[in-house]
C-alpha cells in the first residue's frame, strides 16, 4: 500500500517511524511519504493562509497550493480529516487499508477551501472522516489514528491475525474483559472459567461478556447486531 500525508506539520509523523508501522515501512508492506504542503507555495512567505470570504474567525487554508500537491501525489483515494466528516469506523478501516493509494490531506486553521476538495472530486474519490463529536487543532492526529487502523489490518502486520477476528467491533461487539498471571492480584481473582480448561464453556463466557458490555456501554452497537446471530437465550436478555 502506498500512502501520501501532505501536512504544514511533516514532523507530526515521526511516531510513523515506530513500532509495527515502522516495521511495516521497512519490510515494504507500506510505502508512506511525508509532505510539506509548503514545497508547493510559490511566494517568500511560502504562504499556507488566508482571511476567510463573508469574514469569521481565524484564516483558511488556500486551494492553489493543495490543487499543485494533489496533482503532484494524486490520483488516489483521498483522505480528508475534518469535523463534518462520516464518522470513521472500522468498517471504514478494513475499506481503505484494501486500497492501492492513499492521499491524507491535513488540513489546519479553519479547514480547507472547499474547492480543493470539489476539485480533487472531480478526478479521485474523496472521503471526509471525523473522528469523533469533538474538535481538533487538525487532522494531523486524525491521520496517525487512522493510519494505526489501517495499517494493523495489512496482511502481514500483526504477528497473530486471530486477533482481528475476535477484537472490538471486528464481529459488531465489544470485545470480553481479557486477564493474564498472576491468578490473584491484590486480592482480585481470575474468573475462574478462564483457568478451566474448558474451551467451550470459555467461549460461550466470553461471548455473554462481550453481549452484556455492548448492551451497556454501547446500545447502539447491539442495535445494529444481527439477531440471528444471538441464541434464543441471548435474546431475552
Ligand atoms: N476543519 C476545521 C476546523 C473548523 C473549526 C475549528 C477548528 C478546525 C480545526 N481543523 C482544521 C483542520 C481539521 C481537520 C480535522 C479536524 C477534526 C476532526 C475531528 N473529528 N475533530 N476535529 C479539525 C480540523
């Protein structure tokens, strides 16, 4: 998978060198490049801003340089992190890291003019994500988020690829409560299901935890599970 980040903060991506990312990078299973959005600025100032038309606060990203950015590192699929996009999801996830071409286009100040986005529509497909109700500084984290979401489901990446099947939100559900040694720690106990031996019965355990956790802390997950997935017993609870 190739990705471009074109950012005013090229150096927001240094965490992209490490761990499994890094790795990735390394053995060639992902092909990212960092960009200055500034290389494509063409006065002494190397101007990113300006005053917003119908007035406002703060300034908003000019469309010459991100329309010269684009067409050096496009086509591909662009990525854009901002406050009115789609919430991403997981599904979103698994969507883009199937994807030849990633472009993230991180925007700051106010946003981007929106005709940098109009024309990148024009000749690649464009996805606005947000990552959740509240607002960032730009979509600089958004990206390392994101990238970490995708990068993880790259065959080859994870050491065990059984943990993407039973994760959280890969089967529609919060994943059960997970334990490790010692048994008993400040006197709290494994349960004892785990430490039985009984693959069956812990399966079973486990689903009934990650049914009664979704339900409390996530209705509107359950909401959206198949119920033909859920025992006749599960489904009156
Ligand atoms: N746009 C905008 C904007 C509008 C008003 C005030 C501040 C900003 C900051 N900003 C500039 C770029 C940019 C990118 C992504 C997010 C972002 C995503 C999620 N999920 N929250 N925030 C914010 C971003």
């Amino acid at each position: 998978m190739r990705v471009d980040i074109i950012s005013i903060f090229p150096d927001y991506f240094a965490p992209l060198e490490l761990s499994l990312i890094g790795k990735a990078r390394t053995t060639g299973l992902l092909d990212l490049s960092v960009h200055d959005l500034r290389t494509w600025t063409s006065d002494v100032h190397r101007t990113v801003d300006d005053t917003p038309y119908g007035g406002g606060p703060g300034m908003v990203m000019r469309p010459e340089p991100w329309g010269q950015a684009l067409d050096a590192v496009g086509p591909g699929t662009l990525v854009v992190p901002s406050p009115v996009g789609k919430p991403f999801t997981q599904a979103d996830a698994y969507e883009l890291a199937a994807l030849e071409h990633l472009i993230f286009a991180c925007g700051r100040y106010e946003g981007i003019d929106q005709r940098v986005i109009d024309d990148a529509a024009s000749r690649m497909p464009v996805r606005e994500v947000s990552l959740g109700d509240y607002v960032l500084f730009g979509g600089e984290v958004a990206v390392i988020v994101i990238m970490e979401a995708i990068t993880r489901l790259l065959p080859g990446v994870l050491g065990n690829a059984d943990s993407l099947t039973e994760e959280s939100h890969a089967a529609g559900l919060l994943e059960a409560p997970v334990y490790t040694k010692p048994a008993s720690w400040r006197d709290r106990e494994v349960p004892d299901i785990l430490r039985s031996g009984d693959h069956g019965r812990i399966a079973r355990w486990r689903r009934d935890q990650s049914l009664s956790r979704t339900a409390s802390r996530r209705p509107d997950m359950m909401a959206a599970y198949p119920l033909d997935h859920l025992d006749k017993a599960d489904r009156k609870a």
